[in-house]
C-alpha cells in the first residue's frame, strides 16, 4: 500500500482535513506523481487543468508555466532524456493538446521518455460529436504519435493511469506516452484511504535488459577480426547514463569514434581516439562498425550510399555491422547488422567489456595512423578559419569564442539549433562533458531552443548557454519571458544573420521581402528587457566573449543579438542536399 510519507504545507494540511474522508481526481493525480518522484510539471494552465496546476504547485512540485505547450513539450522532452524519468507535461484540451502533440512526437522519434497529460471534455459529448467546448477525441489523435496512450475515467483508476504511462515512457526503448485525464475525473471524489490505496509506486520501471552471451560473443569475434574497426556513439548512449563503462570499451578497444551529435562529449572530443574530425574519411574506410544506441537513419545516411562508399544510392561499403540497442526491431532498418546485441546500453557494454578481458589487441597501426592524419589535417585547417576575424563576424569567428567559454565551463549545457547555427556549432565547439549538448534531434526540428533551455536549467541547475540561428529563435522566442519569470541561468546567443540560411533573398518582383528574409539589423537584444532580463548587442568577438562572460558570472537571464554577416551560411547548412532547389 502507498503511504504518503511527505511533510505537508500549509495548504496541502486544509485540502488534507477537508478530504479525510475524500479525495478528489485533482489530488489523486498529484499524489501520484509525487509518489513516483515526478517532481516537475511542464505546462500550461487552463480548461479543465487550471487547479491541478495550483495543487500541484502547493503540493511542492515545482510547476513550470510556459507561454506555449509546444515549448512545455519539448522542455518536458528533454527533461526525459538528461533525467532518464518521464518529463511530465500538462495541457489544456483541444488546441492546448495539439499543441503539445508536436513534443510528444518528438519524444517518440527520439527515443526520450515523456508524458503528455491533457485534460479533455466530456466524453459522452464528444463521442456523440455534439460540439463540446474544445470537442476533439485527443486519445485517438494521439496514439498514432505516442510509444502508448492511456485514458482515464474513473478516479480509482488514476494510480493504474500513471503507472502505465510511467512504465510505457521508460522501460525499453523510451518514446512518447499520452495520458487523457476527461474533466469530470477531476471532481470525482473517492474515499481518502482507499483512493491512496490505489496509487502505484512504480518498482524498476525500466528494467535492465541483458543480452544473450552467444550475441556478445558473436560481436566480440567480428570485432576481433577488424582490420579498421569504428564505433558510433549516438544519443541512446547519452541516454544510458552508462558513462564510464562507455568509456572504458572505447579507450580498452583502442578504436576510433565517431559522436553523434547529442553523443558528443560522452568522451571528451579533444579526446585523442575521436574521430569527428575525420567523419567522412571513416564511414566508407572501416570495415567493422560498432553502433552503440545510434541509428542507421538519415543522419548516417542510412548505412548505404556514397558516404558509405557504395557505388550507388542502395548500395554500401561492405562493412559489418554490430549494432548494441535496446529495440529487438531496429536490427536490419537500412542494412544488414551482422552482429545484433539487443539489451539496455549499460548491459551491453558491461557484457563486451568483460568478454574482451584485459588483453585486447588494438586495432592495427595504419589504421590509427591514417585516422590521425585525416583528423589533424581537418583540425588544422579548422585552426585556420577559427584565426581569422572578418567585419562583419561570421559563424566561425562567433563560435570560436563560444568554443573556449565552454571549454573553461565543462559543466554549462549548451542548447543549440537552427542550420547554419547548428552545423557549424556542432564541428568547431568541443563538448567535454556527457549530455551537455542539447540539439535539434532526429527530425533536425526547430523551435526546440527555449524549452529545451527552460528544462536543462531546472534539472541540472546548470549554466545554459543556447545557440540559435535567427529564424530557430523565433520558434519559442516569446519564451524569454518563462526564462525571466523564473529567472533561469539562461544565456542566448541569437546568430542574427537577416534570415533563414542567410539574408540576401530577395522577392524578384520587387514586392515583398524574399520568403528567407528577416527585418535586417533587428535587435533581439531588446525583448529581453521587456521582461527585466540582460540585452547585449554584439559586433565583435570580444563583445560577445564579454557578454557570454558577464552571463555566466551573474547567472541572470541574458539575450545577445550577435550580428554576423549576412551573406554567411549556406541553403539548409550540411544538409543542402535535401533542399531541392530548381537550377535556372
Ligand atoms: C567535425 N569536423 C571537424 C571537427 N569536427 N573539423 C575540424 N575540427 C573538428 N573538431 C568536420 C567533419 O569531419 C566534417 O568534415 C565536417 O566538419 C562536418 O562534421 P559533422 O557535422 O560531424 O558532419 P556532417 O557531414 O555535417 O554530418 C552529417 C549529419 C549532420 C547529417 C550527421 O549534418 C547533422 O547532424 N545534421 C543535422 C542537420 C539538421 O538537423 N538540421 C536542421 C534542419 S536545417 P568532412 O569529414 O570533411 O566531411 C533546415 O534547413
Ligand atoms: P543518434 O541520432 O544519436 O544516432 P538515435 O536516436 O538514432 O541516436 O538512436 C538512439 C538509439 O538508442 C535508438 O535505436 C534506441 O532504441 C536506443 N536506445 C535508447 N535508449 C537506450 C538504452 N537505454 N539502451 C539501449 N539502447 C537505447
Ligand atoms: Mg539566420
């Protein structure tokens, strides 16, 4: 049976005595979050939620109100991936839900543990479509887009609700739950002890998952016979939380690395084994490729292709796959895996560390030699491009600056998106630490920026220092005001370039502005002093350096419009090759 151990406020004393005998829905729900250590709601109050938000609040769970549920979501998204619990988020019905709809597919494609609460109308109206307020069958809408959806309808089952919805966000691969909690459940009242009774503290709810031995032996082999071996650390890896043994497979293989971009940092990427530096030399050269927690998605081209050194577009480099994850069907998504090694990272990488023993040899000296040439070759001319400091700042002399400011603060999570602000942030700033890079994802979204800081900020109690192209700000730009409200250690560095991509588009008819364009020379600088944060506008590197500086010692909510030149960045950044453009 659930005991409510807790200290009690003041308020939660009177609601305690009024429902000796009762408890209604709105307490059921808090007490059961509570219970299981969801201490943090994300959200926006309103239709029928208003007063669970309240109660939660004087429950003493820290209630984080924000100006849209989409960067509620995504706050509660990424709270799910640096936590590793579900990030909790709340909405009103109809308009509210869909707009927290866009996180939770998010955290579904992700792979980050979330929940979605929203409240709903009345289900006899809705299922009759007679025209509730914010009629919408939302459970329906959702389930398509959610690892699972749960509603429910009577008070005594809110503990199964929560429970359900706990277990499904976070045992297995991680993703997206929707829970659909309908008006009226709020005011139902139970009997106080019997309602409590019904609570479920989740027990290991993301249970370890051990891999077979005869498939970590199968994976040691191939690994062994490598003449050119590579891993791949991708973001289930920063997920795991299993930084020290992740550590001590790569530095006991010997193998070169290769971060993806949420991995970074997993391993320092000053780290002499990283390979980031030498990405497109490694794909197509290694014959054996370990993934661990990555996908053989989008972003590594599916495995095929030229990247991989295949002759055509279906065809790959003849490498050899050993693939450690912890969903038994992404094995064989884009190529064969030779060596599928399904169980949580953590297991997994326990499992080949012990299975390699002390003694494993390293892979062959012309690979690492050849590794190490390419890498510093790329490194060296990266040097170069860093040293250079153009009027008007470019990308390159902005995030030399923002390189060194998080070499000196390890610890800082940097937040990060846009295209241009997300490549080029991605390859010349160096992350030391795991999970302190936060960014744009498998779906490359935008509008991810605030939420994302608003959560890092909470969770880790951190300094955040956020990177965003001009047209990604805008996404969740009025969240500024969460930031203050708060007053979160929220850096933002705004890469204002006059437009998406850049700012040269223009309408040829002579019009309009083109459809890339921004208001040229805006200050973003501005918007945060209307809510009594820090505005900085800088043209030089050093008034950036002074301003990110100033940031991080005052820990006050600060917002630098860093004007770069606005023939900088290129169409889509590193991706152009999937924004077809008509040649003329
Ligand atoms: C990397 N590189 C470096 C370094 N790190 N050079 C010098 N020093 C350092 N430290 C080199 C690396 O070898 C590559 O050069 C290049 O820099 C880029 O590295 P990156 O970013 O790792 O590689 P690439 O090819 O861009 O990666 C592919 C990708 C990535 C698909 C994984 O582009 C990505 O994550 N994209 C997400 C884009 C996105 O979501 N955009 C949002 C939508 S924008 P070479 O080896 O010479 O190739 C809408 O328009
Ligand atoms: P990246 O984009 O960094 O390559 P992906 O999101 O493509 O990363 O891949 C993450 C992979 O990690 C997914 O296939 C997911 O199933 C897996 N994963 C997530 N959490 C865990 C975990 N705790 N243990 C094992 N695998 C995990
Ligand atoms: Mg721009």
């Amino acid at each position: 049976m659930a005991v409510i151990t807790e200290p009690r406020t003041a308020a939660s004393h009177a609601a305690a005595s009024a429902a000796s005998e009762s408890i209604d829905g709105f307490q059921l729900v808090v007490e059961a979050l509570k219970l299981n250590g969801l201490d943090t709601i994300y959200g926006l109050p309103g239709i029928p939620i208003t007063d669970l938000t309240r109660r939660a609040q004087a429950e003493g769970l820290r209630m984080l109100a924000f100006r849209h549920e989409q960067s509620a979501g995504y706050a509660a998204s990424i709270a799910g991936f640096l936590t590793g619990k579900p990030g909790i988020c709340l909405t009103v019905s109809a308009p509210g839900f869909l707009n927290g709809l866009n996180a939770l597919a998010h955290a579904t494609v992700n792979c980050f543990p979330m929940i979605l609460i929203s409240g709903s109308s009345e289900r006899e109206v809705v299922d009759l479509q007679q025209g509730d307020y914010e009629e919408m069958d939302q459970l329906a809408i959702a389930r398509p887009l959610a690892k699972a959806a749960y509603r429910v309808l009577h008070a005594a089952d809110i503990g199964v609700g929560i429970a359900r919805a706990i277990r499904a966000a976070v045992s297995g691969r991680p993703g997206g739950v929707y829970l659909d909690l309908p008006a009226k459940l709020f005011s139902q009242s139970v009997e106080a002890a019997a309602g409590r009774a019904s609570l479920i503290q989740v027990v290991d709810a993301a249970p370890k998952q051990i891999p077979a031995s005869d498939a970590v032996q199968r994976a040691l082999a191939l690994l062994k016979g490598a003449k050119k071996p590579l891993i791949i650390l991708g973001k289930g890896a920063a997920y795991a939380q299993a930084d020290v043994d992740i550590r001590a497979l790569v530095e006991r293989s010997g193998i070169p690395y290769l971060p993806m971009s949420m991995a970074k940092g997993l391993l320092p990427d000053t780290h002499e084994q990283c390979a980031a530096a030498a990405r497109s030399f490694v794909l197509p050269a290694a014959d054996v490729v370990l993934l661990v927690g990555a996908r053989l998605n989008w972003l590594l081209s599916h495995g095929k292709g030229k990247t991989w050194g295949g002759a055509g577009a279906k065809a790959w480099g003849g490498q050899r796959f050993i693939q450690l994850d912890i969903s038994p069907q992404e094995a064989d998504s884009n190529v064969r895996i030779d060596a599928p090694v399904i169980g949580d990272i953590g297991s997994c990488v326990a499992a080949l560390l012990a299975g390699m023993g002390r003694a494993w040899p390293k892979p062959p000296a012309e690979w690492l030699a050849a590794v190490a040439d390419k890498k510093n070759g790329n490194i060296a001319k990266m040097a170069e491009t860093l040293a250079h400091n153009p009027v008007p700042m470019n990308f390159h002399s902005a995030l030399a600056v923002v390189r060194d400011i998080v070499a000196a603060h390890p610890d800082a999570v940097l937040v990060n998106e846009g295209a241009n602000a997300l490549d080029f942030t991605r390859s010349i700033v160096d992350m030391h630490r795991p999970r302190k890079r936060l960014d744009v994802g498998t779906w490359g979204i935008m509008g991810v920026g605030m939420g994302y800081s608003v959560a890092a900020a909470v969770t880790t109690q951190q300094q955040v220092l956020a990177i965003e192209g001009d047209s990604a700000f805008g996404f969740s730009g009025m969240e500024v005001e969460t930031i203050c409200r708060y007053n979160l250690p929220v850096c933002i560095v705004v890469m204002n370039n006059n437009g998406v991509y850049k700012g040269t588009d223009t309408d040829p008819t002579g019009r309009d502005p083109g459809p890339t364009q921004f208001v040229k020379g805006a200050r973003y600088d501005k918007l945060i002093g209307a809510f009594g944060g820090v505005g900085v506008h800088a043209t030089t590197p050093a008034e950036l350096r002074a301003g990110i500086e100033a940031a991080f010692r005052s820990r006050r909510p600060t917002l630098i419009n860093a004007v770069i030149d606005e023939t900088a960045g290129t169409e889509s950044g590193r991706i152009t090759s999937l924004n077809p453009v008509v040649k003329k």
